[in-house]
C-alpha cells in the first residue's frame, strides 16, 4: 500500500495546500504557532514526529486528547477538529514514509497501556495511519483494550477495498475523533 500512500498523499498535498496555507494564516492569529510537532509511537515502537494544525492552547499539557480540557481548545481549533482540517499536515508524514493514510492512530509514548495492549496484539508491526477502523466507529483512545482490538481487527483484513473505504469514510465524515474532556 506504499505505493497508493505516496500517489494519494502527493495528490493530497497538492490539493489542499491551499487549504493548509489559509489555515496556517489564520492559525498565525489565533496561536501564534499554527503547526503542532509532537513525538508518536510509529512502527516497531519507533518515534517520530507527527504534524498537524494546532488546536489548543500553545501552553497546553502534552497528554493524550481525551485528557486534555475543553477550555484548552481554541476556536479556529474546534472548527479545525470538527472537519478533520487539522490532519492536513500529517499527509506529509504520509509522503515521507513514517504514516500511512490507513492504520492505528498514532499514540503518546506516556500512554503505555494503549501501547501494551497493542503491542499484544501485534499493532505495531504496521505504521501509523490517519484513518482506520476505529476512527470511523468512534473508538477513541479513551479505550485502550477496545482501540487494540479494532487496531489488530483492521490490520489482520487490510487490503485494497477497506484502505479505500476508511479513506472515502473519513472523508465522508464518518467517525468523530478522539473527544476532549469536558472542564
């Protein structure tokens, strides 16, 4: 599926660069710092940095997003989370080879129970994608055991016609992402 993350995520990146530029103006005004860099579990338990739009507060605890606090998410931010804009940048994680389009949303390495739980079930054999099978469920981090079991689910009948159907679901809007706790 190497092949299909490169064309699909360089025709992503064409596309929507100017999306991401207007963004990342309008980011300039609410944060100050409209690209967020964080260190992720990728394959083989290797970090790497994922990019995505800011969308909380830059002094913002680096903790999983369902720890972090409603009031820590700013307005460009919910808007930016709510139509999955803030992903854009992660296609050039796609691009470089450390994500793919389809796989186990990437986690924090202090989030070691989800990193247990899916190191039982082999998850870590794939790279880290935008999309899956739990993310167009609405299975969150929130749920380590369940989110392995759907991570090690989706991987075990990973081929052509469900890349393309989480992809095509996502981008249809299924799935919420993971949700922010309220204060």
């Amino acid at each position: 599926m190497r092949f299909l993350d490169i064309i699909l995520s360089g025709i992503g990146i064409v596309i929507s660069l100017p999306i991401m530029l207007l963004v990342y103006l309008v980011g300039l005004f609410d944060t100050g710092k409209p690209l967020f860099f964080q260190t992720r579990v990728g394959k083989n338990k290797q970090a790497f940095t994922l990019i995505k739009f800011r969308t909380m507060r830059v002094n913002t605890d680096s903790v999983a997003t369902h720890l972090a606090k409603s009031s820590s998410v700013t307005t460009l931010g919910s808007f930016l989370r709510r139509t999955k804009l803030d992903e854009l940048p992660q296609l050039f994680n796609v691009f470089l080879g450390q994500m793919s389009l389809v796989g186990p949303r990437p986690c924090l390495f202090n989030q070691t129970e989800l990193i247990n739980c899916r190191f039982e079930r082999g998850v870590y054999s794939a790279k880290p994608g935008i999309t899956g099978l739990a993310q167009i469920n609405d299975v969150d981090m929130s749920t380590p055991k369940k989110l392995s079991r759907y991570d090690a689910l989706m991987l075990e009948h990973l081929n052509i016609t469900s890349y393309f159907y989480y992809i095509f679901s996502t981008f249809l809007g299924r799935g919420q992402g993971d949700r922010v706790k309220t204060d």
